[in-house]
C-alpha cells in the first residue's frame, strides 16, 4: 500500500526486472516497489509474508497514499 502519494516504479532500474513476479515467494519486508516523491525513493515493502498474486498498478503511474500496489496470497 502506498503510504505517501507520488510516482510508483516496480523495477528497482529500468533495465531491471520487476521486482516480484506472480508466483514469488515473499518474506515480510521484501521490497515490492518503490514511490518517488521529489527524488526521494521510498520503499513499499510486504508487510508479512505469502506468494506474490500481481501488482494493482502500472509501472511509473501515479499513487495516492492508502493505495493497493500489489496483491499478496
């Protein structure tokens, strides 16, 4: 969940992967995204642990804070 609004990336680069793809296992605080406010990177981590399902939102878009970025089973 986004907890400040700003710009979402799920690549830690451009010429990266994503950073989880459906089917990852996640460990509670594995970083899922990052949003940028202001050249400030923070980010998103699992708040416990489970597989990664997808992300509710597409690379670069705008996020509000509260706002689901991805969904974990």
């Amino acid at each position: 969940m986004a907890t400040v609004p700003g710009v979402v990336y799920l690549k830690p680069s451009p010429e990266e992967e994503y950073f989880k793809s459906a089917g990852d296992a996640v460990a509670a605080g594995d970083t899922l995204a990052l949003v940028e406010v202001m050249k400030s990177f923070i980010p998103l981590t699992a708040p416990s642990d489970g597989t990664f399902v997808g992300y509710l939102v597409e690379n670069e878009q705008p996020v509000d804070p509260g706002q689901a970025i991805a969904e974990l089973g």
